[in-house]
C-alpha cells in the first residue's frame, strides 16, 4: 500500500485543511437531510463514500427514499448524473453506448451510455440480467469502457450509486460476487422514526424537493475534497491492525470467502475520508471500526449453515472485531508531524 511518509508536505489542493473539509461536508449533509429525513448516519456514509469516489450500493424494499438520495447527493455536488432504470430488457449497450452509423457522414460514430457522467444512478440494478449487470464492471473498476475495440474514459470523478431491492423479491437478479466487490460501501436505510415519518407528511408538497436542490459544492471542490481525504494520514500500527482485521474474517469457521485485499484498500480509503469529515488530520481506530461493516459486509461470502442459523454476517463482524487487539491509543499520530 502507498502511504504518505510522516513529515511529508501536504497534498497541494484547492481544500485548506481538514476544519475546511469537515465544513463543506457537513454543510451538504445538511441540505440533504432536508430531503432525506432522519437519516443523518446513512447520509454521512454516502458522502464518505463519494467523496472517497468510491461506488455505493443502496439496498432496501421500495418507498424509503433510495432514489431520493441518490438524486439528492448528486444536485447538492453539482456533477452531471444521469438516471437509468435497470429492467429485464435493458441492454448493455443502453449503459456504455454504440457505434451507430451517420447517414450524413457516411461513417460510425459513437454515442455515449448512461455511464458517461459523474454520478450513474442505477436505479434497481438487481432487476436487469446478468449480462447487462456485466457491462458495468470494467466502467466500475477501470472507469472507462471499450465499444467496438475503442477505449473511451469515463468523465472525473466516476462514482454509481445503485439501489437495490431485496432479493426475495419477484423479478431480482443477485449480483455476482465479483460485481459486489465493486461497490465500496453498501447500506441500508430502512423506515423512517415516527418524528420524521411525520415530516415528510407535513413536508409534501415542499418547497425542499429533491428537484429544486441547489449545487451547493461546485464540481472543482469536489475533486479537490477527493484528492485531499487520500492525503489523510494512517500509521502503520493502524494498517496493521487493518489487515489483522482482514485475516480473521478469512480464518473465520463461518466464512467462505473473506475479505479481499481490494476490500482492505476500500476500508483504509473509507477511514481516511471520515478522519477528514471530523477535521482530523490523522485515522483513528475507531474510524476503521466504523469503516468495517459498511465495507466489508456485502462482500462477504458465509457458509451455509450460517444462513440457516440465528447468526448474521454482522455477527462476523463484530466477532473480528473482539478477536483482534486495537492498538495502543496515541500510535496513530506518534509518526505524524
């Protein structure tokens, strides 16, 4: 892993410093949770997650607010997104694009997918097939995509926000393991509280819809927000600690699959994104902690006689968590200057 050597200069960007980092975000939080009421954590988690251009799964039943948020993240940052509902009829080339032959020209050109813009909403990606759910892996992981033997790349920053519906639902399509490795974080939002059930009754018609969000972060900040939360610095005993993490969910009696190295490089990306939203300057423990499930659950792959069990992959979680030994308090920043 590439890590900034302590003492090093800082990373040359447009964001002043951490206290500059944790305001800006904080103020997007803010206007977002106008839209998406009660739902402050999940908000955060979001964020981090686009922040650390990273991609996001959004799974729960219909009705909670997963399209909103999306639409709501991408008009408060003030990125190009496009919306594309995944169906069972929806084509690959309906998300990286084709060649389609110009009569005037008298040659193919190309016109671009849904994938070209910052934000792709995929709005239900469990509901189209698994060739069309494939078209989207090399966008994911290269951000670029490859039409008719041509590369072309993805616009700056790339991040897809998909929704999910559960998969016991009529007319799902699971998405493959390698597909879920893709997605850094993953979160539910689940029902509202009674107090903010009422306000969304009270709030409709409300002059705060989604559609009339402001860009309150200009796309040039955004990017600069991303560059400077890589720049978080994480010690050594930390990464440590990150991969112990790692090995106890492989060696788990539960677990078939544990998680990746892709994986850990997610959760260290993710932890260094929230030290900035808390205008620290350095990863903590608990920042990893945090990091953990939203990370590393969905991609998890558990035995079958822990789905027949009382137990959940949560439950694997939290027992690496009390398997391994947190780091003494202060070797976080002892190297840091």
């Amino acid at each position: 892993m590439t890590e900034p050597q302590p003492n090093a200069s800082p990373v040359v960007s447009e964001i002043g410093g951490p206290d500059e980092f944790a305001k800006i975000f904080a103020a997007a939080q803010a206007q977002i949770s106008t839209v998406v009421r009660g739902k402050s954590d999940e908000i955060r988690l979001a964020l981090v997650c686009v922040f650390s251009e990273g991609h996001l799964l959004v799974e729960d039943v219909p009705g909670v607010g997963k399209t909103t948020l999306a639409k709501a993240i991408a008009r408060t940052l003030g990125l190009s997104w496009k919306r594309v509902q995944f169906t069972p009829d929806l084509m690959p080339s309906d998300l990286t694009g084709s060649s389609v032959f110009d009569r005037a020209k008298n040659q193919f050109v190309f016109r671009p997918g849904g994938v070209f813009a910052n934000i792709l909403l995929a709005d239900e990606i469990n509901r189209a097939s698994p060739k069309t759910q494939a078209a989207l892996l090399e966008a994911m992981e290269e951000r670029q995509v490859t039409v008719d033997g041509t590369t072309y790349h993805l616009p700056e920053p790339f991040v897809v926000i998909a929704t999910q519906n559960p998969l016991d639902h009529e007319g799902t399509f699971p998405l493959p393991a390698s597909q879920l490795d893709r997605f850094l974080l993953r979160l539910h939002l689940g029902y509202p509280d009674r107090r903010s059930a009422v306000e969304i009754l009270q709030d409709q018609p409300s002059t705060s819809h989604v559609d009339t969000l402001p860009a309150l972060v200009p796309p040039d900040k955004v990017r600069a927000m991303t560059r400077f939360s890589t720049s978080t610095y994480i010690a050594p005993a930390l990464q440590s600690y990150l991969v112990e993490l790692a090995e106890a969910t492989r060696s788990h009696p539960e677990v078939v699959i544990g998680l990746s190295p892709r994986a850990v490089l997610g959760i260290q990306r993710a932890s260094r994104c929230l030290a900035a939203t808390l205008g620290r300057e350095y990863v903590v423990p608990d920042d990893i902690k945090a990091m953990l499930a939203p990370v590393g659950e969905h991609r998890l792959v558990v035995s079958s006689e822990l789905l027949f069990s009382r137990k959940s992959v949560a439950d694997v979680v939290l027992e690496a968590l009390e398997l391994v030994a947190v780091p003494v308090p202060g070797l976080e920043r002892a190297a840091y200057g």
